[in-house]
C-alpha cells in the first residue's frame, strides 16, 4: 500500500512537470511566432538548432526569418521568461518563509529600491563610463542590495530575533518612503516623465541579449540558493519555533532566503521595471494545482512563472497592436482580481 503510494505521489510530480514545461514550450513558441510578420513553429525550431548546431542548414530559411527570431522575438522571450521565472520563485518562497500567501518579492521594499535606483539614474541623468547602457541596471541592482539590507538591519535593531511580522512591516515602511521619493523625484521631471513612468509601468521591449546576459547570473545565484533552502522552507511555513525545534537554524536560513530573493528581484526589476503580482499570482496557482511542497513547488513556479509572463508580453504588444501596452498593465489586469480573490478566500477560512 505504501509502495503503490508512492509510486502513485512519484508519477502526479512527473506529470506536473511535464505539464509546466510544456505550457512554457508553447508560450515561448507562441511568443516568437505571433508578431506583425508570423513564423512557423518549425522555422523557429530549425533556426535556433542551426544556431545551437553549426552542421544543420538553413539554406531554404528565409533570411528575414531568421533575423526576426534570432535578434527581436528569441531574446525578448528568453527576457520575459526569466523575468517571470525569478519573480515567481522569489514570491513563492516569501510566501513561504512569511507564511502568508499574500506576500511577494515586493512586500519587503526591494522593487521599491530598484525602482529608485533606476529612477535616480534617468532623473539625474547619471552614467558610468566604462558601463555605457548598462548604468541604469546596475544602479537599479546596487539599490535592491542597499535596499534589503537596510530593511535587515532595521528591521534586527527593532527585534534581535527578526519576526516575519516585523520584516513585514519593515518593508511596508520602506516601500512607502522610496515610493514617496520616486513620486516626488516624478514630479520634478520634465521631458524624461514618459520614459520614467514607462519604465516604471514594466517592459521586455527591445532590451536584447546584452539584458539577458545581465540577469542570467543573477537568477542563477538566487535561484540555486532558493532551491538548496526548500527544505527548511518546508520547515519554517509551519512557523519558526517549531523549525528551530527539529533542528533548522532559523536565522541563517532565514537570511540566505531573503537576500537570494532579493538578488531575484532586484535583477528582474533592473532589466525589465516594475511588473507586479507574478510573485503573487503564479506561487499560490501552482501551489493550489500541485501542493505547498516546496521542493517542488519553487521549480515548477519557475516554469510557471516563466509561461505566464511570456504570454502576458505576448498580450500586451498583440492586443492593440501596433501600440503596445507595458506588460505591468497585463499582469495587474490579471493579478489585481486574483489577489482579490485570495484576500476573500482568507478571510472566508478565518471566519469558517
């Protein structure tokens, strides 16, 4: 009975991850087909081996083709997807750790900080020489690092213990002031007021691969750190007293947590703006369709994470086209009656 249980447990993991994987496959195809000039699935499959495999041909590939995948579409996919897949695996493990599925990469201040960094850069018209375009992500980077690390310290000279609810507020209290910074820093703006608040509002829009090369490293240190912790989140969505009491330092994973999803939405925000609700949304989806452990639960947001926000950027250069609306718009479309919901469901287990 035990075997066949097991067995049966192995078997609905395998086949949410081929699920997941597989609506990734097809958002991400479905990103590089659909645009003003269409591609078909088999073109975008034989570019990109010829890419990956010198030995193959393209000789009967249209060159137009080939420059579309390659240059606009491929890029700005891959972009949106890592995007989507650090916000998700950030908000899926502050949830964990915060016990509250309401919570997201957000709640503690670092896009706050980011957005500031990056608001900064474009206020001030800041450069750094050897960087060139790479100013403004790095500036938005290095103020996600001050950002958790002010909240961290702040929030241990109120409390040596750290409590989630204090980190909570702490975050709240820095959101709301950077927010007020970059309200005023906006208010200020002349000519720049479109491009501030258009990057703000969130896009994957003509970045290319010098983007991706920025958050690649990013999301693979926060990633791998979230991972290796999925245990002991495990362990702590209980509550911390009782992770402490079988064993799990509390206070280290705590912070290996919280800087590695910081170090995730710091980088997503840096190349891409402020796009929220995918570290509300996607978490607490894959963790109704496939369960809370997170063992599971962080890989599969990831390729949740991933699809979703490949098919929100799809959307929102599509559905008005040729305008294109900032992919912040779709995804708060979509988030804002979901976290609506969850808020209403919450409630309705408190008073049931």
């Amino acid at each position: 009975m035990q075997k066949q249980y097991i067995r049966t447990y192995l078997n609905n993991k395998f086949l949410a991850y081929i699920t997941a994987a597989a609506f990734l496959l097809c958002a991400a195809l479905l990103g590089i087909s659909i645009g003003t000039v269409s591609v078909s699935p088999i073109t975008i499959i034989k570019v990109i081996a010829a890419e990956l495999l010198p030995f193959i041909s393209l000789e009967n590939t249209d060159t137009m083709h080939s420059n579309i995948i390659m240059n606009i579409r491929l890029p700005r996919v891959l972009l949106a997807g890592l995007v989507g897949a650090s916000l998700a695996i950030a908000g899926a493990a502050f949830q964990g750790l915060l016990r509250n599925p309401l919570a997201d990469p957000y709640t503690i201040g670092v896009s706050s900080g980011a957005s500031l960094g990056a608001v900064l850069t474009l206020f001030l018209g800041l450069s750094i020489p050897f960087a060139g375009m790479f100013t403004l992500p790095l500036f938005s980077i290095l103020f996600s690092f001050l950002t958790i690390f002010a909240v961290l310290l702040f929030a241990r000279n109120i409390e040596r213990s750290m409590k989630v609810e204090t980190i909570i507020l702490t975050g709240i209290i820095f959101s709301s002031f950077l927010g007020a910074l970059i309200s005023l820093m906006i208010a200020l703006t002349g000519e720049e007021l479109r491009q501030i608040i258009g990057w703000l509002l969130g896009s994957v829009s003509m970045r290319g691969w010098a983007y991706i090369k920025i958050i690649i490293p990013f999301f693979g240190i926060g990633a791998i750190l979230l991972l290796v912790n999925s245990k002991e989140l495990n362990a702590m969505s209980f509550g911390e007293e009782k992770a402490q009491h079988i064993g799990v330092d509390v206070q280290k994973r705590k912070m290996m947590i919280l800087i590695a999803g910081s170090i995730l939405t710091g980088a997503a925000v840096a190349v891409s703006g402020t796009i929220g609700f995918v570290g509300l949304v996607i978490p607490h989806l894959t963790r109704l369709l496939w369960g809370p452990d997170h063992r599971h639960l962080l890989p599969l947001s990831i390729l949740m994470g991933a699809g979703f926000l490949i098919i929100a950027d799809l959307v929102s250069r599509t559905i008005i086209a040729p305008t294109e609306l900032p992919i912040g718009v779709i995804t708060a479309i979509i988030g804002a009656p979901a976290f609506a919901f969850i808020l209403m469901k919450r409630r309705t287990e408190r008073s049931g």
